[in-house]
C-alpha cells in the first residue's frame, strides 16, 4: 500500500515526529528513534550547546532523520524568527516548528505571533509548521502565511491528558487543505491511534516517551499505534452506533398495518 | 496595584489556625485536585500534611516529570564585589563587618568567566553587594558585556533597581532576575534590617514586577528561610510567585528557599528549618505551582540535594564559591555565608545522571 506522507518537499514512511526535550540522556534518543522509525526529531535550539559535542543534541541525530528545530522560548514572532535563522545556519536544516508561548503558566501557544512569524519564514523559504492552539480561523492564516502543515495542542504540553481538543482539530482536518499534526498532550499510544483514525496526518510526541520507564519500549509503541490509526483510517471504520440494536423493536407495532 | 497590596491582604488571614484545623482527609482530598487554591496550599504547609508526606512527594514527582522531564539544570554564582552599605544581621557582607572588601576588575572578570566556562556551564548568577558607588549599574553592564562571550543567560542578584536600570541591563545582556525577599514579615524585615537602603521593604519587594515590566525573561524569588517562621514565609513566597506567573505570563519564574547558613558575624536564625520541613515546602510549591521552577543551593548538603533531585527540584547551583574572585584567587577574601555540598560541577553532572536525569547546561541562546 503506497501512503507516503508529502511534507517539505519530502515523502516519509513514518507519522510519528519525535521531541526530544524530556530525555534523562540524549544517548537514549537514537534507540528511540530505531524504536519508533520516526523519520523526523524536533530540537530546540535554546537547549543545544555547540561547544561541547556530548551536549549538543544534533551530534545524536543520524543524516537519515529530518532534523526540525523548535524555536522553543520565543516569546513573539521576533525571537522565533531570530532562533530559527539561528538553527538554520547551525543546522543546515530548513525546517522549523515555530513555537511562540507567551504563557509560562499554561504553556500555550500565541496564534497571533505565530502567524506573523511563520509568514516571514516561509518567505525566507524555511518548511514552517507552527504549534498552535486549534482554531479555524488562526489555521487559516498560517496556511495563507505559507505553513507547510498545522500542528494544534491535545491538550497543554506535558500535560499527557489526550486529545482534549478533539472537535476542533476534526475540523482543522475538515476545512485545512494542509496536513493537520497533533502536537503535544498526547499521552498514550492509544491516544496517537485515535488521532490519527481522526484522520491527522501525523502526531508529536515528546513527554509520553521521554517520561515512560522504558522510553525505547514506549517508542516502539508509539510508532506502531500510529501506523495502526492510520491504516484504520485508510480503511474507513465502519458507522458505530451508541445504542445496541434493540431485539424489539420500538416500532415493530407497524409491520401490522 | 502591586504584590505589596496582597502583603496586606494577607496579613488578615490568620494562618495558624488554618493549619493546626487542616485533617490528614483534607490533604488526601488535595493531593488528587488539578488545580490548588491559596488555601489548598497553605493546607500543604500544615503538621497534617508533614505526616502525609509521602503521598505528596508521590505526586509532586509525577507532575514535575510531567512538565519538566528528566532534567536538571544547572548553574554557578559569580561574586563581582562585596562592598555594602546596608546591615543586614544576618549576612556576612554587613557593612559593619570588618572584612577586606574586593571588586573584581573587568580583566578579572574575564579570568573568572574563563575559568567557569571551562567547566561547560552557561548559565551563570551575577552578585554583587548593594553599593551604588562601588557596584553601579554601568560596572555591572561592563561586567555583563564580557561575561556574554562565554555564557548564554545571564541572571543578577544584586540590589533593587529601577525600572530603567533592569531595562538598561536588559539591554545589555541579562535575562534573569534573583531577588529574594529575605523575609516577608514586615515587622521582622524592620528588625534585621536596621539601617541602609534595603530597609526600603516596600521598594524591594516591588522590584521583580519593575524587572517584569521591563521584559526580563526569568524572576527567581523566595524567603531566607530561618529569620521568620516557615509556613508564613513559603506561603507568601507562593502567593508571590502565583502573583508574577499571572501579571507577567511569559516570565518563568522560580522560587528558591535559601536556608540560614553560618557566616561571618554570630547572628543565630530564631526560626531554624528543620530538612523535613523544607522539603515539605518544596512539595507544597510544586503541587500549588506545576510550572513553576525551583532552586536548591550549594547551601544545602550533598545528601539533601541528592535526594531531592527526583523530588520537585529543577534548578541546582554547582562549583559554586561566595566569595569575590572565588573561581581564580580567594585567598584572602570572605565569603558571604559558608557553602555546604562542594562538588565540582564535573562531579555534580555526574550524580544528577546517575540519578537518571539529564544535567543540563545551557538553557536559552543569545538572539542579540
């Protein structure tokens, strides 16, 4: 079955991206990523040390997997845009995931900053996909701005509390013609599974992994439940009904007339 | 409006009944909420609470690793000059105490910069004495101009400045803000503060919100735990913190709980804070504030940092010295309070990954 996923200019095998700020060792991150087969790793840039090569997170990353710096601690449109120019020319890679939070509290997304900021990357010719919180109109913007997907919440990051946002991400994947990636507050496998029977092009998950006991474990999990999402997807659910079919009919009393 | 008004308002609760009626069923009822109130955390500081501490610290690990991960990060002090004019009972930098004082020179500074940057470290707290002729601003913006070319963030704790000054600083380079309170008591603040500027409590306890105002990134606030009794001091520091998370949204703040150390002078802390209590109000901080992060000091042993690294902690100091010019040449200079866990920063990266976490370094990149 040939379900390629097109994003960047690039065709992946794998829809699960993997973040990598919650590790208790960057040496578990290449196990992780084998386990999973994740194909692409966010990075944030705020956390990379060039002058010490077992503290800078990229000297982990094999050439094969698309590195996709995060402009995690940009507070408005300006500071992710000066950390993305940063990792760009620290990287080599063009990819970026704009993260703007100008909430410490609750780690939510500004939409409005990210909106500003992905529209000056994406001139820059940068791959944008802006973190978000699920909104129609904020994701119509960033598609407009030049986004090369959407990425809205679950649920607040690190929270490991699901898809609490899931009616509006249904219809981020009903009205945007750009891959919809859930990021953030996925805790479960089960939870990717469902995201992306949803029909989500992919999901990010950082915490779930790097907080489970057996992270290379919970990885490989990770990137099985969402092949299997996708492959249910793919094979159209059948209609599901909330009742059980009653053996008596309530309107049996008709077939008389 | 300002935090000093909620002070007030404060003053009206009576805490200590509220603690000594706090039931073990009330904190068990605690521990599962989502979100604490005021009063669910001033619960938390109760002797209820103290003989459940193990069902919190349970709960306080599982939200820190959820929002936190496996990490610790970790930085150093740098003492820039000691000169003071305040007198402060309690501190060895007092101005009546007859000690050699030292301001290290723009040259020296760069000396000790490289020789704490050898050790990998990024984020580095600058310190100096309150002496606005000795410490000004514009030494202390020459000082942060060199030490940017071998760190990436670049705290103060130095006296309360005006809102222009943090922004001035600001612009030169500094991005974090360490103030402490010293103690949230006014009366008591009075009392050991007897003379010099620093009696100003009401300028100092303001000075976060001017930091704020001014666009710092992180403020680190908290009591001297030691001159006041504790519940009061943590609960107003919470309160304090809760305060700038919602007035200042995209600040990180932190809270730490300095202890009374012995230092030069022989003033005793009336209220001395036993471990079990101080760990119990690092508990009750991270259940009241999930975000919030939390120091502890090389002022506490090897043992207690050791055991709290799982525990609620996201910040830790290393190699640290308190004295002026302590990473090159301290030979004759005193330092502002002893120090009691001091491993290298080597060493200490080496028992935080053995604890399974990841030490971290460098936490935030220049954009300027």
């Amino acid at each position: 079955m040939d379900d390629k996923f097109k994003i960047g200019g690039k065709e992946l095998d794998s829809r699960l991206f993997i973040g990598t700020g919650k590790f208790a060792d960057y040496n578990q991150i290449p196990d992780v990523i084998k386990a999973s087969k994740s194909q692409v790793v966010t990075v944030a840039l705020r956390r990379v040390d060039f002058d010490i090569p077992e503290e800078n997170m990229l000297e982990y990353l094999s050439s094969d997997v698309i590195m996709m710096p995060n402009t995690s601690g940009a507070r408005n449109a300006d500071e992710a845009i000066k950390i993305a120019r940063i990792a760009r020319a620290a990287s080599g890679s063009n990819w970026v995931k704009i993260e703007v939070i100008s909430d410490q509290k609750y780690l939510l997304p500004d939409n409005f900053e990210t909106i500003t900021a992905v529209e000056i990357l994406a001139k820059e010719g940068f791959v944008v996909l802006p973190y978000m919180s699920p909104d129609l109109m904020a994701a119509k913007r960033m598609v407009d701005a030049g986004a090369a997907a959407i990425m809205p919440l679950g649920a607040p990051i690190g929270t490991n509390r699901g898809l609490k946002t899931k009616e509006l991400v249904k219809v981020l994947i009903d009205e945007i013609d750009l891959p919809i990636i859930v990021d953030a507050g996925i805790g479960r496998p089960s939870e990717a599974a469902e995201a992306m029977e949803m029909g989500c092009a992919a999901v990010l998950v950082n915490t779930a992994i790097a907080t489970a006991d057996d992270p290379v474990l919970m990885a490989e999990a990770f990137g099985q439940a969402v092949e299997c999402g996708r492959k249910a997807y793919l094979a159209g659910p059948g209609a599901t009904a909330d009742l059980a079919k009653a053996s008596s009919p309530l309107t049996g009393f008709l077939r008389n007339e | 409006m300002s935090f000093y008004d909620e002070i007030i308002n404060l003053q009206n609760i009576d805490t200590q009944a509220s603690l000594k009626n706090t039931t073990t069923s009330k904190i068990a009822s605690i521990i599962d909420k989502p979100k604490l109130r005021p009063d669910d955390f001033l619960a938390l500081l109760s002797p209820a609470a103290s003989d459940m501490i193990e069902q919190i610290a349970q709960q306080a690990y599982k939200v820190t690793l959820r929002h936190f991960g496996r990490c610790i990060l970790i930085y150093t002090p740098m003492y820039l000059a000691d000169y003071c004019v305040n007198y402060c009972v309690y501190c060895g930098f007092n101005a009546s105490n007859d000690i050699t004082r030292r301001k290290l020179s723009l040259v020296e500074v760069e000396m000790e910069a490289h020789e704490i940057a050898k050790t990998g470290l990024k984020h580095i707290l600058i310190l100096t004495g309150e002496s606005r002729q000795h410490s000004s601003v514009s030494y202390i913006k020459d000082c942060v101009s060199i030490l940017r070319k071998y760190f990436s963030s670049i705290a103060t704790e130095i006296y309360p400045l005006s809102q222009d000054e943090y922004a001035e600083l600001i612009a030169a380079g500094v991005d974090g803000l360490t103030i402490y309170q010293e103690v949230y008591d006014q009366k008591i603040y009075a009392d050991i503060h007897p003379k010099g500027p620093k009696r100003d409590y009401k300028f100092r306890l303001e000075a976060p919100e001017r930091a704020g105002q001014a666009g710092v990134r992180t403020i680190n606030i908290g009591p001297l735990l030691g001159l006041a009794n504790w519940q009061q001091e943590v609960f107003k520091a919470g309160i304090h913190a809760a305060y700038l998370q919602k007035k200042f949204p995209d600040v990180e703040v932190s809270v730490s709980l300095p202890r009374m150390r012995p230092q030069c002078g022989d003033y005793e802390p009336e209220c001395p804070v036993s471990d079990s209590q101080l760990v119990q109000s690092l508990l009750a901080l991270r259940l009241f504030l999930p975000r919030v992060g939390l120091t502890i000091s090389t002022r506490e042993s090897a043992e207690l940092r050791d055991n709290l690294i799982p525990l609620a902690v996201t910040k830790m100091s290393a190699g640290s010295s308190t004295v002026v010019g302590g990473h090159t040449d301290s030979k004759d200079s005193v330092g502002q309070f002893d120090i009691s866990d001091d491993r290298t920063v080597d060493q200490m990266r080496k028992v935080v990954a053995a604890h399974g976490y990841k030490p971290i370094l460098k936490d935030w990149h220049d954009l300027t």
